[in-house]
C-alpha cells in the first residue's frame, strides 16, 4: 500500500513459455506458503493490473485445433497428442452429408498445461493453435432458435487455412515464445 508501505500479499510473475505459466498455476492454486494459513490465489494476468481466474467464467483453454490427413483416425491422434497430457477427447471434424474427415480435429486435454505443451511442442505439419471456447448456440449471430434461416452466419468452414493479420500472413502467432504473467495473491 502506497499510504502504509504495508504489502498487499500479490505478486506478478513472468513465464519464458505459456505451457510453464499453467503448470504453475496447477500446482501452486490453494497452496499455503511459509505460515500464512491463507491458500494462494493462482490467476492469468491479461495486462497489468488484470487477472483471469482459474475457476468461473474464463476457464484456462485446454483445447486445442490441428490438421491432421483425412485418413487419421481420432485414435491415432489421442496416441501422437498423449505424449504431452492426458487427453479428454479428441474429436474428427467430418463432413455432415458425406461422413468424410475434413482433415481436421480438436484435441482436449484435462489440463491446460498439456494443451501448451502440444502447442509448443507438437511440430509445424499440425498448425496448432488454442480453440477459442464454444459459444452458446443462441448466443451465435444469425441463430434464430431452431430455424434454419442463415446458417452461413452461423457455421465456420474449419478446412480453410487460418489467416492471421492479413491475408499475407497464414502462419498462426507464436504464443509459445510470449512470456506469459501469473498472479500470486493471497
């Protein structure tokens, strides 16, 4: 405190990589430290002065979306993913009419951690990036309840390469490299 010089009990600190930031907060969320009987509040620090819980609305992503060749099979994909977490689901993206593999996939892991770690880790032929959290269905723009009027406002084409940026840029960002800040308080 600026007024008492008494310590508020937070502390920021800076991860090398975002996979290390979760397995910290894995670990050491609810933990006592030295004498204090209070647990450790382990959060995501967006920017300074902000944090993410690790519990409630905005739950560390732990699923990530690959490319994978049409003829992989979900099991084959739990089996390469499996060296970096364990896994919850994997799931084959396929075509509705056709049944056919659209040649992509998600991949939940239990912990977040794992999901980093096969981002980082998992080799470029994969194009990894973290899947953004499933929207509530009446939440989506164009749904109008259980009409079909304008699903094209409401499906994503998961086959098109991603572009980030521009349309020059296909190379998803590099959040491995990022340091990545957690938030000690108690």
């Amino acid at each position: 405190d600026r007024n008492t010089q008494e310590k508020k009990g937070i502390a920021y600190i800076k991860f090398e990589k975002a996979s290390e930031a979760h397995i910290a907060m894995e670990k050491l969320h609810g933990e006592t430290v030295g004498g204090d009987s209070k647990p450790l509040k382990v959060l995501l620090a967006d920017n300074k002065g902000q944090s993410r819980s690790v519990s409630g609305e905005t739950k560390p992503r732990a699923r990530i979306f690959i490319l994978v060749s049409k003829s992989s099979s979900s099991e084959e994909v739990e089996e390469e993913f499996s060296k970096f977490g364990e896994i919850d689901h994997v799931q084959i993206l396929t075509d509705r009419s056709t049944g056919e593999s659209k040649g992509c996939a998600y991949v939940k892991f239990v912990k977040p951690s794992a999901a980093f770690m096969a981002l980082e880790q998992c080799g470029e032929k994969y194009r990894a990036v973290i899947a953004e959290p499933r929207v509530p269905r009446d939440s989506r723009p164009g749904y109008a309840g259980d009409s079909r009027e304008n699903t094209a406002a409401r499906h994503v084409d998961h086959t098109r390469r991603p572009t980030y940026g521009n349309s020059y840029n296909t190379q998803p960002p590099d959040i491995s490299q990022q340091p990545t800040t957690i938030t000690c308080s108690t």
